[in-house]
C-alpha cells in the first residue's frame, strides 16, 4: 500500500503539470480523501516564486539548509511530552503544522531541479555535483518519515549507503572519505535517537536489537574495506570503525536496559569479530593491525562487565549474563594464545595485555556468580592455553591479575 506522502507528491506534481485535477487524485483515492484533500489544498496553494533564477548552487545549498531546519524542528515534540494534554485549538495547530511541512517537503522533492535530477543524483558520491541533491532528497525522506520504526530502517539504509560511498571515494577521491564517515556517523546517531523514540514510547525494544546487529554487520564490511582499500585511505575507514564501535557501545547501553542478556550477546559477537581480526592479521604478520584489533576486543569485553552492572543498577538477575561472560574467557584466551605464537616478539605484549583483560572480566563474572550461589561448572581459574610461556602464566595469573581483592565494580 502506499504511503500518504507518495501520493500526495504524485498528485502535486500531476495538477502542476495539468495531467490531473485535483478532484481527479481525490477520487483515485477515496480511502485517503480525508487525510489527502487539506494536505493537497495547502501544497497547491503554494504559489510559485517569480522567475529569478538562482543558481543550481544556491538552490541546492537552500533545499538542504530548509531541509536541515524543518528536520531540526521536529526536537520540539521532546518538550511537548512532558506538557499538558493538548486542547482542541492546539491539536489542530499541530495537525495543521505537519500537514504544512509535509506538503512543503513534497513540493520541495520535486520542484526545481526536477525528479530526473533528483533520481540521477543517487549514484553520486562526495565530490560529484549532484552528491548536495542526493543528500538533499534523504533529507526529505527525512521529514516525510514521522513514524519512528521506519525512520530507524531509513537511517541504517543511509549508513549502508554511506559505507558504499567509503568505498568509491577511497579509490577515486580518497580526500572526500571523510564526507562519507561524517554522514555515517550522522545516521548512526539519528538511527539511534528514533530507536531511542520508539523505545521511551512504550514499544517493545527489539528496534534497537536492529540497530545493534546492522553496526555488527558494518564492523565486518569496514574490515574488508580496510583489506581492500588504497594505503592512503586505510586510517578514515579505521576511523569509521572506530565510530562503529562507540556507537555499538551506546545503542547497548540502553538495551541492557530492557534486556542485559541479549545484549550480552550481542556484544560477545562484536568480542568475538575483533579477535577474528587480530586472528587474520597475525597470519598476515601484520603486526600494527593486530594491535588495533586487540585494542578494540579489550574495550569491547571490558564493556561486558559494564552490561552487567547496568542490570545489576537495576534489579535484574545478571546470572545470565556473568555465565556468558564466563563461559566465553575459554574461546577467547585460546584465540589469543593461537595468536600469541603468531605474532612477533614486539608484539607479544599486546597479546598479554588482551589475556590479562580477558582474565579479569573472567574473575569478575566468577565473582558474580558465586555471590549467587550459581558458578556450576564454569572454572574459577580461567583457562590458559598452552602456547603461553610458564613464565608468563604466572604474571597473568597473579591474584591481581585477576582482581580478586578489588570486589565487583
């Protein structure tokens, strides 16, 4: 079925153009008339500005400007929740307000640079000509998008598209990369602003589930783009990854809100992608990408016990969620011992310092689970694989190695 705001630019541009009377497009929808004939009235009444003819320039950098703004607008519904219930003149006024800028967005979509240019500039890429249209028409899908579900999907589509975009500038324009993360970065945000929308709406949370496993996901391409890339670009798509990984961090946060245990989870996989990284480097004897790499697995599983803590903070059993930290140290620690006899010996500390992290977060899920009665099998000690040193088995498995004299934070 279509949406209201794909009829409603079909039928504006239909009556300018002298296809279709507006009684026409009524009666094509008479499901719709109700909402359709006061949106179709305000954008019709629109008149044309006189023929000054602005540059295509200015009328790009003013379709997005108006864009940004209207966008901007809509952070005024975060202070009318906590306001009275609104009376008759001012749930019209509302009615009236969105109805005026959806019809102005529709008008804008189609207006000027005609939808031909609109529709051509989608296979733009930062530097081209058309890339200021292309954004321009996100933006008003932007605006025309009200329901907070569709607009989470929207902005994921546009992180999508912009890890496309990371991927045609690092070979044809590699100093417009950082066009393409800003706007990852952006969507991403927003992405998780909606989902945030929905969640505080009383909706099940299972949207920023989406947006979790859609930056799971990006971590991956934004590893084979790094792979794939020219030298010179490598460090604006480490940096994108680097975005990816506090923004996976932020949208878990306020999933361990409503459910620790799955987003757990989900972090353990983002735990589990790092040390594959490291893994594949190491056999490329690539010793500065595995250290990037570990860095990131050491800040994601020490992120786990801070999951952990937000469920404590709120009443919530974390048995689950310690005995999924616990039970992962074993796979953890025999991927980094496999990578410990890998890597060259400047590098070998690098790989102690993830075991050492990985240990503690083991000693403070142990801890957990014993102050409930509930450690089962799972080993106190954790298990260190045998390519490590002896002598570098007692340093990681000294008491304060582990923390066991520091309690739970």
């Amino acid at each position: 079925m279509k949406r209201i705001e794909d009829i409603l630019a079909k039928c504006i541009e239909e009556v300018k153009s002298g296809k279709a009377s507006m009684t026409d497009c009524l009666d094509r929808y008479p499901d719709m008339r109700r909402e359709l004939e006061p949106l179709l009235r305000i954008a019709l009444s629109i008149k044309e500005p006189p023929d000054i003819r602005p540059s295509n320039a200015f009328k790009i950098r003013a379709r997005v400007n108006l864009m940004e703004h209207i966008h901007a607008s809509q952070a005024v519904k975060e202070t009318s929740k906590s306001a009275p219930r609104a009376g008759i003149g001012q749930t019209w006024y509302a009615g009236w307000l969105k109805a005026v800028t959806i019809a102005i967005a529709a008008i804008l979509a189609i207006s000027t640079l005609g939808a031909g240019t609109a529709y051509a500039s989608q296979g733009s890429i930062p530097g081209d000509t058309l890339y200021p249209v292309k954004l321009g028409t996100e933006q008003v899908q932007r605006v025309l998008t009200t329901n907070d579900v569709e607009g989470v999907n929207l902005e994921l589509k546009f992180a999508d598209t912009r890890l496309e975009e990371m991927d045609s500038v690092a070979r044809k324009r590699p100093g417009e990369i950082p066009v393409a993360v800003t706007g990852y970065e952006r969507s991403l945000n927003m992405a998780i602003a909606r989902a945030e929308e929905v969640k505080n709406s009383g909706v099940p949370a299972s949207v920023l589930e989406t947006v979790a496993s859609a930056i799971s996901s990006h971590l991956s391409v934004l590893d084979e783009l790094e792979d794939s890339v020219p030298e010179v670009s490598r460090d604006s798509i480490g940096s994108a990854r680097e975005i990816a990984i506090h923004e996976h961090m932020k949208v878990l946060r306020m999933m361990a809100q409503e459910d620790p245990v799955r987003a757990t989870q989900i972090n353990l996989d983002a735990v589990q992608g790092r040390l594959n990284r490291a893994k594949i480097e190491s056999e490329r004897g690539n010793a500065r990408e595995v250290e990037k790499a570990l860095q990131q697995f050491e800040e994601l599983r020490r992120f786990g016990e801070e999951i952990s803590g937000i469920a404590r903070g709120l009443g919530y059993d974390t048995r689950a969620v310690d005995e999924l930290n616990a039970r992962a140290t074993a796979g953890h620690l025999e991927a980094l011992g496999y990578i410990y006899g890998m890597v060259p010996e400047g590098t070998k500390g690098a790989v102690e310092k993830a075991m050492g992290t990985s240990i503690k977060e083991h000693g403070e899920a142990v801890k957990g689970l014993q102050q409930q009665g509930a450690l089962d099998d799972i080993p106190e000690e954790p298990p260190l694989p045998d390519e490590i040193p002896d002598e570098v088995r007692k340093k990681l498995l000294k008491p304060e190695s582990k923390g066991s004299g520091n309690g739970r934070r």
